[in-house]
C-alpha cells in the first residue's frame, strides 16, 4: 500500500490523515455510508493504494477541497478503477450540486470509468470548512 502525497514518497502527515480518514469514513454517522467491508475491498484489489485529501473553505468549498485532493495525487499512479470518495462538512455547506460538480471534477482527472462510492459526513464542528477524503486503487 502506498499513501502518496507528492512526488517525495511518504509523508507523515498524509499518513496520519489516511488513518483519521478510516476512523471518519466507516466508524462516524453519515447522510451516505462507508463500510469497514468497502475499505477491505479496495485494499483487497491487490492494486496500488493511494490517499489524498483537502480542505476548502467558503464559495465552491467543496470544488476546491476536491481539486486540493486531485493535486496531491502523485502522477505516477496509473489507471484508477476504484474510488472511495468521502465529504465532511457541516449542514450549511453542504451542497449536493457542488458534490457532483466535484465528482465530475475528480472524474475528468481519472482514466476511463472507475466505480465510485461516496459517503457524505455531516460534522458542525467544521464550521465553514469542508474536508474531502479520496482513497483510490
């Protein structure tokens, strides 16, 4: 399993927010749900695993959380056939239009058609902010 952040290999951060990610995606109440099962099936791909994450903040708040996420994936990752896409913000910021305008984002960014499972998280704590999770194999 690789966590990739940037072209420098790993990263501690990244590492440390791809276990906060798991905690938050399977073991947290959503709107949409992941499962502990959906993780174990992507590392079961016997692919190469990569995590990304960003934060967005304010007008398009999810857009630019997503593309931050986009920007942090390493080039060298080949064709992505899998994606668990996860979005925490609080109930104001929450737009499911942006949501999908993120997914087509992130979808223009992969090569062909992978299947996507998405959560959606609902943290008031966030205030302004929105932060998006990407796994991807």
């Amino acid at each position: 399993m690789y966590f990739l952040k940037n072209d420098d290999g790993w990263n501690r951060d990244c590492i440390l927010n791809a276990i906060r990610s798991i905690v938050e995606c399977v073991c947290l109440p959503g709107l949409v749900e992941v499962k502990t099962s959906d993780l174990i099936d992507l590392f079961r791909t016997g692919r190469r695993v990569s995590f990304s994450y960003g934060r967005g903040v304010g007008d398009k708040a999810i857009l630019n959380a997503t593309n931050t996420a986009i920007s942090k994936v390493s080039s060298r990752l080949p064709k992505v056939n899998y994606i668990i896409y996860n979005v925490t913000g609080n109930e104001k910021n929450m737009i499911f239009f942006e949501i999908q305008e993120s997914v087509n984002e992130l979808l223009s960014w992969c090569n062909g058609s992978p299947n996507i499972l998405f959560g959606i998280r609902l943290n008031n704590r966030l205030e302004d902010a929105v932060k998006v999770d990407i796994w991807m194999a």
